[in-house]
C-alpha cells in the first residue's frame, strides 16, 4: 500500500521534442553584466526580448532580398525595353532606305516607259495614311505584291507627292498672311511719317545705313554653322524679305521720331508761325508752340533720346534740348526746373522737367521745339502724326 502511494505521487518527465530543446538552449534567461567604477551590475535580458531582437534582424534580412531581386527585374526590363527602341529605330532606318530605293528604282522605270496599275496594296497603304498609321508601322509583304507592285510604288508616291503639295500650299497661304500683315504695317509706317511733313525715302536710307553699320560692328560677337541657302529659296522668299526688312526700318524711324506729347494735360495758348509778340506788341516769328499744363506742370521726353544740354540759355530761360538721332531734336524751354543732366538718355515719357515762367515769358508755360537739321519745324504735325500710334491695346486704324 505504501509503495502505490508513492507511485501515484511522482510526476512523470515531459519529454520534449528537439525543437523545443533547441529553442530552450537558444532562448534562455540572460543576463549583461555591467562593471564600472569597481561595481559590478548585471541587467536582465529575457527571453522576449532576445525572441524579438532576432525576428526584427531575420525581417531586415528578408527585405534587403526582396528589394534586390525588384532592382535586378526591373533593372532587366529596362534593358528589354532599351534594345527594343534599339531595334524599332534600326527597322525605321531599314524603311526609310527601302523607300529611297524604291523612288529611285520608280524614277529609272519612268525613264524606261514602264508602267503599272492600282492593286490592293496600293489601297491598303492609302488607308493606313487615312487613318494616322505611321510609315514604320505599316509591315509590307513583298512576296504578296506580285505583278502589282509597280502599281503599288506609283500609288504610294502619288499619295505622297500629294501631301507635299499640300503642305506646300498650306507654306504659300501662310506667307500670304506674313505678307498682307506686313504691308498693312507699313501704309501704316508710311502715313505716320509723311504727316510729319519729313522726306521719308531720305529717313529710310538714313536709318538702314545706321542700322547696317550697328550689324557690321567688327567687335560685335557672332557665330554658328555655316548653312547656305539655295537659289531658288532665296528668289522665292525675296519678295517677303524685302517687306520685313522696310517694315523693320520704318518702325525704327518711327520710334526716331518725337510725335508723343511733351504734357500729360495741356492747353495750347501759342502755335507756331507768325504771331503778335507779347512784348513787342508786333508781328514776330514764333519757332515752337506754347503749352499750359492743366492738373500738372510736369513735362516728359517726347521721344528716346540723349540730352544733349541742359541749364539756362538767354531767352529760353531754363531750356533741355534732346537728340533723337536722325538730325531731329527737340527743345523745352522755360523751367522751373530741370531734371536731367547733360549726355543722359532718356525714354519716350520721362519727366526731364517742371513747367516754370524762366527768361523771356509772360507767365507760367513750356515752349516746345522740334528741330531737324539744324532748322525747326511745326511741332504740330508731329503731334498729329502720333494720333496714328496705337496707344496699348489699340490697333492703328
């Protein structure tokens, strides 16, 4: 009886497989020991911790594989890909060729009075163009083509030679245009300088040899391929060329000349020519016009220019004078103030002064000038001639 008790309260060993052995032996409570200033210290390392350090390294691990192999494929597509665009331009040089061949071939049968009739390739290559094929797309069997194939060439290069001669159509209808707008442009040009009352052809040769002179700079930099530009293109275009090149000078002419306004606001009190002198109570030639300002005395530049002096000059009293080019030149007398100094370029618009009453003047106003070659003119066909310049947004009627 005793030894069945005993019996029955003995556990039995749990035998354990090797995994679990291994796991066990591998994973078990650890400890780091830690020894400093002649103390020594152990920090607990458990098993769930050890578990976890090792997942997360076996992770890392599985992810830089993964990612190496997608470089290598992706790395492989892409060279797929490139020696596919290698061969597709190979065979488009292939057919580019074949087709040279083939017009020169068609040519030499021309010569020979060799003829053809319309097959179904020729059709075909017809409905390919109508419907946005490209020509390296269009994959030709030779051996289909037969007797027809003489056919086929001359449709083909009728078809193209018809493309040509419409985009050479459309090329003519679009020089048409470039040649309308830049008449109109320049009646436009012309009207503007032949209300100033100035020799325009002489305004013309003058600005073309200053402008050539400027492109003719030995010191200017320049450059580039050497392209020539055959016979006929070059008599064909003459006609276009030679209007751009008028229009390009008359514009430059027209900006030469001072037809803006020298006040924003203003009121003409004296014009020019002879009138009764307010000193002299006598007839007197006036050289200029009078102009009061109304909100503002402010007077600007007439046209871009160089001041060519500035300060007080007899009667003018406080005066500017500004050079345009072209022999024309303006003058603003009478100051209160100037702005300007001499040799300074100035803008069409600029302020260079304030109207004042300074020498020979019975009140507050500018005298304005307009002087070419040396002798002045009536500034007020200048200013007519600037009611044809569109203002920003206008077009000149």
């Amino acid at each position: 009886m005793k030894n069945r008790y005993k019996h029955a309260t003995t556990p039995k060993k749990k035998k354990n497989s090797w995994f679990g052995r291994l796991m066990a032996r591998m994973f078990c409570h650890r400890s780091i020991i830690i020894i400093a200033d002649h103390k020594t210290g152990h920090v607990p390392f458990s098993v769930t911790k050890q578990v976890g350090i090792v997942l997360t390294v076996i992770s890392a691990v599985a992810w830089v594989s993964y990612s190496t192999g997608n470089y290598m494929a992706a790395k492989q597509q892409i060279a797929e890909k490139e020696r596919r665009l290698a061969s597709k331009s190979l065979e488009k040089r292939r057919i580019e060729s074949e087709f040279s061949l083939l017009k020169r071939d068609l040519l030499s049968m021309m010569d020979q009075g060799a003829e053809g009739e319309m097959g179904d390739y020729a059709q075909f290559i017809l409905k390919q163009y109508k419907d946005g094929t490209k020509a390296e797309d269009i994959n030709i069997d030779m051996e289909q083509l037969g007797d027809s194939k003489h056919g086929a060439i001359f449709e083909r290069i009728a078809y193209l030679e018809g493309k040509v001669s419409d985009l050479k159509t459309r090329h003519d209808a679009v020089i048409n245009v470039i040649r309308e707008t830049a008449n109109n442009r320049i009646n436009d040009l012309e009207t503007i300088v032949k209300t100033t009352g100035l020799n325009q052809k002489r305004l013309e040769a003058e600005t073309e040899d200053e402008l050539a002179s400027k492109a003719g700079d030995k010191d200017a930099p320049r450059g580039g391929p050497f392209n020539p530009v055959e016979e006929d293109v070059a008599s064909e275009y003459a006609p276009l060329l030679e209007d751009i090149r008028r229009m390009v000078v008359l514009d430059e002419v027209v900006n030469i000349l001072p037809i803006d306004t020298p006040m924003k606001q203003y009121k003409i009190t004296s014009g020019y020519g002879v009138r009764v002198d307010p000193f002299r109570k006598r007839p007197a030639r006036h050289t200029g016009m009078d102009f009061v300002g109304q909100g503002t005395r402010e007077i600007m530049a007439t046209s871009d220019g160089v001041v060519a002096s500035a300060g007080r000059k007899g009667a003018y009293g406080l005066m500017v004078d500004i050079d345009h080019g072209l022999d024309l030149s303006t003058r603003y007398g009478h100051m209160s103030r100037i702005l300007v100094k001499p040799g300074q370029k100035v803008k069409k618009g600029q302020v260079i002064g304030i109207q004042g009453s300074t020498g020979r003047s019975t009140g507050s106003h500018l005298h304005y000038e307009v002087h070419y070659k040396g002798a002045t003119l009536n500034p007020k066909t200048f200013l007519q001639a600037g009611r044809y310049v569109p203002k920003e947004g206008q077009k000149i009627n």
